[in-house]
C-alpha cells in the first residue's frame, strides 16, 4: 500500500535536493504550483505520465518513489517486525533491565528528553549533531538510550536525515519509534534493537556512525564495539563518538581508598579508548575536548557508587571524530 504522505515527502525533498521551488517544478512539468503543493503534502499523487518525468529527473525508479524502502532489510537481511522495529534480540527486557524499562516509559523520558533538545538544546550536541546532519548518507546512532544520543540534534538539523536508530534495549528503540511517528513521521528513519558489539550490518554499508555515549556505556567490550564500527563503516566513514573518562589527575587528587574502590570495581572510567581506537583500524583520529561533568546529581550507577563513596567524581568529556 502507497503511503501518500511518504511520498509527498520524498518529493520535497528530491525537489530540494535539486534546488528547485514549488512554482519552477510546476513550471518544468507543466502543472500548477497547487499542484506541486498536494503531491508534497499527500494529499494527492501525481499521474502515471508525470510521474515518469519526475523519476527521470530524480534520476530515481518510480517504484522509489512510490514505495516504502526497508532499508535495514537491504543491510542486514531481516525485515522489521510489525510493529515497525527489526530485533535482534528478544523484544522483551532481561529481569534486571524491566524497572528500569517501565521507568522509562512511566516518566515519560523520551518525550521530555526530544522536547528539550528541541527548545533548550545543548550547545556541544547541537554543534556535533549539525555537523553529522551535513555529512549526509546513511547515518547509524548505535546505543541511543533514553536521550536519543546526538540524534535528535541531527533531526533538528535536517529532519530528511536518513538514520538508524538503536539500542540494546528494545523497550528504548520503541518508544523512539512512537515519538518519532508522531513527531517527524519521516521515511527516512529505521529502528534497531542489537547488541553492537555484534551488530548485524552488511560490511561498508554506513556512511556515518553518531555515538553519544552508547560505546561509554557499552555491556561487553568497547574494543569489539570500536572493531565492529569500523567494519561496518564504508571507506572514507566517520565515527564521531562522545563520552568522559576520569582523568589522571582527577584520581590522583582521591583519598588513597577512594581510589583503590574505584581500581577494583570501576577500572572502566579510566579508559580513554584512543589506542582500542588505533587498534580497531581509524587512521585519523581527532579529540576534541568539549567540557566536564560530575556525578553529584547524575542517576547512574557510577554516580551512585561515587556517593557511597562520598566523593563528587568528575569525568572530563571529549568529542572524536575517527575516520575509516
């Protein structure tokens, strides 16, 4: 079944894309500009003739046009299930992820996250966000959780962006899909629930991959995770990640058993993955350092261990920008 509205946006945005208004189509096609304004906003669909001329002068099939394209089928050989997400993990949460999946759903935090990067965005995520909306392709936003990672400052960007949006939690990616639908309705937007450590992708299929803090908050190894990046990114792909690690001098500045706790239980914060990163394959690698933050405050569970601790931990923030 065609979906009018898809198409319409489609149009808009080939129309775009070729630097044409609605009038100098119409113009080109010899219909009117009301015209032109009904196929865009689905209202209606233009004839088999005219159709013809604009898949010629797309440079696009009718049949791309018209209908909608899996595009995580074309990548990784499964069609999304009914309910508009591909899993490749069960679709239920484990035991210990379930209070903290009905949280997100109970507190709403999807929607409030998506509001806030919409009105009051943060500056680092609005620059990177713009700056992957302008890369264009194929974008993957592995490991989104409850924020969204940098994709909403993407979709704010460019709402035509072409990403796949994932998580380990399935809970995460269909609440995503829900908002989304009601947000944007974009054809442009596909949701994933895998593991990436593993990810099911063709090699060299993705043009970009946005990491907000998914590698950072990896279950499993953040090495595997950096190697299967870069499989999976085309030659010349990007990887642009964020995440925060403590410094050196941050755990120099401890109590002596303040430091051996967090040694023995939390060795994960220190790493700042730049040689897993060399290792994993990126022959360019830029860091730039974009801001700190603490853990007074913060609901996760290094935050909470900080407390128990008794001391306020700050993790210095930087941006990556890694090229395959």
């Amino acid at each position: 079944m065609i979906n009018k509205v898809h198409t319409g946006k489609r149009l808009s945005l080939l129309r775009r894309r070729l630097g044409y208004s609605q009038a100098a189509l119409a113009e080109l096609l010899g219909v009117t500009a009301q015209a032109v304004s009904k196929w865009e906003c689905g209202t209606t669909l233009p004839d088999i003739e005219l159709l013809l001329m604009l898949s010629r002068l797309y440079h696009v099939s009718i049949n791309s046009l018209l209908e909608e394209r899996d595009l995580l089928q074309e990548l990784t050989g499964q069609a999304a299930a009914a309910d508009g997400v591909a899993y490749f993990v069960p679709n239920t949460e484990t035991p210990q992820e379930q209070a903290w999946a009905e949280a997100i759903i109970h507190n709403g935090w999807i929607a409030r996250n998506w509001q806030s990067a919409q009105e009051q965005p943060d500056p680092v995520r609005h620059a990177v966000g713009t700056e992957i909306a302008a890369l264009g392709g194929t974008i993957l936003e592995i490991g989104a959780g409850p924020g969204g990672g940098f994709m909403p400052y993407i979709l704010k960007a460019d709402p035509d962006a072409q990403i796949i949006i994932n998580d380990l939690s399935p809970t995460v990616v269909r609440e995503w899909r829900k908002l989304l639908d009601r947000a944007l309705d974009s054809p442009n937007l596909s949701y994933a629930a895998f593991n990436f450590c593993h990810m099911p992708l063709k090699d060299s299929c993705i043009d970009v991959i946005s990491d907000g803090g998914g590698i950072g908050n990896t279950i499993g190894s953040k090495a595997e995770v950096l190697r299967e990046c870069w499989r999976v990114l085309k030659p010349g792909g990007r990887l642009i990640t964020s995440t925060g690690f403590v410094t050196r001098e941050t755990l120099a500045a401890l109590p002596d058993d303040t430091q051996h706790v967090l040694r023995e239980q939390r060795p994960d914060i220190f790493e700042d993955l730049y040689e897993d990163t060399v290792l994993a394959g990126f022959t360019k690698i830029d860091s730039v350092i974009s801001g700190c933050w603490y853990t007074d405050g913060d609901e996760s569970d290094i935050a909470d261990l900080a407390r128990t601790l008794g001391v306020n931990l700050k993790f210095t923030s930087y941006i990556r920008y890694c090229t395959k």
